[in-house]
C-alpha cells in the first residue's frame, strides 16, 4: 500500500493515497499542498514508522497493535 505525506498551511497530512485523494476532493487540504514524499508499506505502522524516519522523530510506538 502507498502513503503519501503533504503539507500545507494546517501542517501534515499522512495518510494511504486514496485518503489522500479524498481530502483534495472535498476540500480538506488546500489547493497549493506541497508534496512531502511516498512511501509503501505492508501496515499502518510500518508506513508511519517510515514516516517518523523521514521526519526524524525516532521510534513509532503504535497505540494499537495491527489487526
């Protein structure tokens, strides 16, 4: 599964690319969002443990393990 970062003036979105292409449609991220980067990943918190690398925020401690 892909999942994409963005920023825009409400700070960070990340999130699977469909949700992504959600918030567009609807309004929720503005028009002018700049694109961060992709990742792929198998789970949510293995894409957020990739995303808390590129952001260099150290260990992802999920609040809930995967289903």
């Amino acid at each position: 599964m892909k999942f994409q970062c963005w920023r825009d003036d409400n700070g960070l979105t990340f999130a699977p690319i469909e949700t992504i292409e959600m918030h567009k449609r609807r309004g929720l991220m503005e028009s002018d969002a700049e694109f961060l980067y992709e990742v792929e990943a198998d789970s949510w918190n293995e894409a957020m443990q990739k995303h808390y690398d590129k952001q260099g925020w150290g260990i992802y401690r999920p609040m809930l393990e995967d289903a």
